[in-house]
C-alpha cells in the first residue's frame, strides 16, 4: 500500500481515497476479453485518471493489456511524460498550433477538427522540420468537437471528404488516425449511436474509395464497448469502465464484470451528545427530533464531497447507514450516529464504498446528486490523498 508520491506519513489524518490497482487490472482485463485481439485498447486517463490518478492508473493499465492512453489536453500528456510513460498517447481536446515544438518533443498525439486547425499545424511543423501524426475528429451527431459529417453540413458546403482529402495534402502532418465519438452509447435504446455508426463508417468507405485509408480507425467508447460489438474498429477508447463504474444502469453489466476501483475514507474527529431541538450546521437546515449523537466528519466540498448531499446524503458507521444532517461544509460534514453503538472518536467512516454488508457506491450518490458517476469520482480535489493499494 503507498499514497500518492509514496509518501503514507498523514495520508489519513482528514479524508483519503483508496484506489485498487488490482481492480484497475481486472477491469482492463475484462475489457481486453471482450475485444478482438488485434483491437489496440486505449484507456483514458484524463482528468487525472477520472480522479483515480493518471500515472498509477497508466501504469496498471499498460501492464495488463492497454496499448495507448488519452487525455484531455497537451499538459495531461506532459504530466505523464514526465514520469517516463512511453505508450502512444492522443489528446482529445485542442491543442493550439504554438505548442508544436512540445508535442514533437513529446511524442504526443493531437487531434484535429477544421481545415483552419490542420492549416495551422501543418505551418508550426514545416518550421520544426518534423512531421506530426494527427488524428482526425468527426463529428457525426455529438455535436461537441469535431469535423462534420455530411448529414449535418448545410447545403452547398464541402463534403467531408473533400475537407479530409485537403487535410491529407498538407505538408507537416500525417493522417495516423481517425474517429468519432457516441452520445447516447449508454443508452437501452442505440439508435442514435447506431446513425452516427453509419454515418461514420460511410465516410471510411468514401475515402477508401478516394485513395485515403486512414490506418487507426476508432469510434467505440466504454458504453459502445458493452452494447455495440460493430463499432470496435482498429481501436476502441475505454474510460469510466476502467475504473469498475458502468457507463449507465441501462447498460447490461453481464457481459463484462466490472469492480470498483474507488473507496473514500474519513474518521470520526468529534463526537457530541445533543438534546431535541439541536440546529446543526450553516442555516440550521436540520434540527434535531430527538436526542442524539452528532459526529463531524472532515470531508467537505473543498474535497469534491457535493453540498448537494445536504440532508440527503448517507454515510457508513459501524457497519450501518446513517444520515448526513446540515449543510456539508467546505471542510467538515456532520452525520448522525445516534443509532449506531459504541461510536468513538477515531473510527472508520465510508463515504464512498463497503463497511461490513453495507456498500455506498458513486452510482448511488450520483443518483442522490442527480447527476453521474463520471461527476462523483473525477470531482475529488488534489487535497484529497491518494492511497494505492498495490
């Protein structure tokens, strides 16, 4: 077991996070199993690692049947880079045209999604000597980043292979790769991602016809991965499955078994006894019905533990469920633990995984919050210590 820096002195003072790695392993092993062999699985580890940690999670994924790795941004990879992590690595987001000189140096892969961004890249590499290998975004109904697709150009535009083909001809750059991405291959109903399939695939066809082959074709993201086989091409992008957490409960998990790779962790730092009546916390938004006990945690939304599990979320004490009551506050939530025996100062509270039966996963308080699980793992602050257990 290390922390984070592999530093354990204080790691469990406030609030920690554990992280296991041999999770991690199963889960890249599962989604190995069910890829074609020759499918280069890349793992995304943006977001530092979707809030696991990006350089342990790399490591453990790389050794276990991972191929390449992605990112949001140039100074996620640097990040990486810099702990000697070779693998390819491709950069989903925007990388501006001045920073040439350290993708190069870097070995870093960017993605591309107008003719203008391309134009630019091609002028920054002619001045470097080099050639930089790209890979083309299209988008096909996401309509977030992306080239796009014939079906969503206006009248009378260019088609997108025209635009591809411009791309292709541009000196300083090497069209290595090329992908879209689904937006509703979490869905029961993949229609619409089945229409971005075609869309996609038809587009393959037109520049194969064309004389542009384009090597590394991907489309499939976790929730593809799961329900849509068609769509593992030459490469699939694994994310939120890396981490144990399915991609929705619409998804079928009983093709791949996932297992989380998240816990978060705290002690009880006070205990106080409290009459009927009893106010707790900003705004006295819970008063208390009864006598109690009222334990402070010290987890707060300066941690990414939401203000909006106010009075609504649960943690676990002794084993049992019991209510968060008042505001979470920046640095310290408090709970009400006067049902659970023999509580002390000092003892084990799970905010985010098993304590004896009982089980909180980021599913769960991601319904709570109304929001996803993505959220609830990727949120937790960089205070918040890492511990890996190895």
């Amino acid at each position: 077991m290390t922390a984070r820096g592999g530093d354990t002195k204080g790691s469990r003072d406030r609030l920690w996070a554990e992280i296991d790695l041999g999770a991690i392993a199963h889960n890249v092993r599962e989604l190995r199993r069910v890829t074609r062999p020759e499918t280069r699985l890349l793992v995304a580890v943006k977001a530092d690692g979707y809030g696991h940690g990006a350089v342990r999670v790399a490591r453990t994924a790389l050794a276990h049947g991972a191929t390449d790795l992605g990112v949001a941004h140039l100074n996620e990879g640097l990040a990486l880079r810099d702990q000697d992590i070779r693998a390819p690595i491709l950069i989903f987001g925007h990388t501006p045209a001045d920073r040439t000189d350290e993708l190069l140096a870097n070995d870093l892969t960017p993605c591309i999604f107008s003719v203008e961004a391309a134009i630019a890249l091609s002028s920054a590499a002619l001045q470097t000597g080099r050639v930089v290998p790209v890979h083309v975004k299209i988008d096909t109904g996401m309509g977030r980043l992306g080239l796009q697709c014939d079906a969503l150009r206006p009248p009378g535009a260019n088609s997108a292979v025209a635009d591809i083909l411009t791309m292709a001809q541009l000196p300083g750059i090497v069209l290595q790769g090329i992908f879209t991405h689904f937006a509703t291959s979490d869905h029961a109903d993949t229609r619409m991602a089945r229409q971005q399939l075609d869309r996609f695939l038809a587009l393959l066809a037109q520049l194969e016809t064309a004389g542009c082959p384009i090597a590394v074709r991907h489309a499939a993201n976790s929730g593809a991965i799961f329900q849509m086989p068609r769509a593992n091409l030459d490469m699939v992008r694994a994310g939120i499955a890396v981490y144990g957490l399915y991609p929705s409960s619409e998804v079928p998990s009983d093709r791949i078994h996932l297992k989380p790779a998240l816990a978060l962790k705290a002690h009880v730092i006070h205990l106080k006894t409290v009459p009927a009546g009893t106010a707790i916390s900003y705004g006295g938004t819970h008063v208390t019905s009864r006598p109690t006990t009222i334990a402070t945690v010290p987890a707060g939304y300066a941690d990414g533990y939401r203000r909006g599990l106010s009075n609504r979320g649960v943690m676990l004490v002794g084993g049992r469920r019991v209510p968060i009551v008042g505001r979470v506050c920046m640095d310290l939530t408090m709970i009400d633990v006067g049902q659970v025996p023999g509580v002390r100062v000092g003892d084990e509270v799970v905010l985010i995984g098993r304590q004896g039966a009982e089980t909180i996963s980021a599913d769960q308080l991601a319904d709570t919050l109304e929001t996803i699980s993505y959220e609830v793992v990727s949120a937790l602050t960089a205070r918040v210590p890492r511990i890996y257990l190895d």
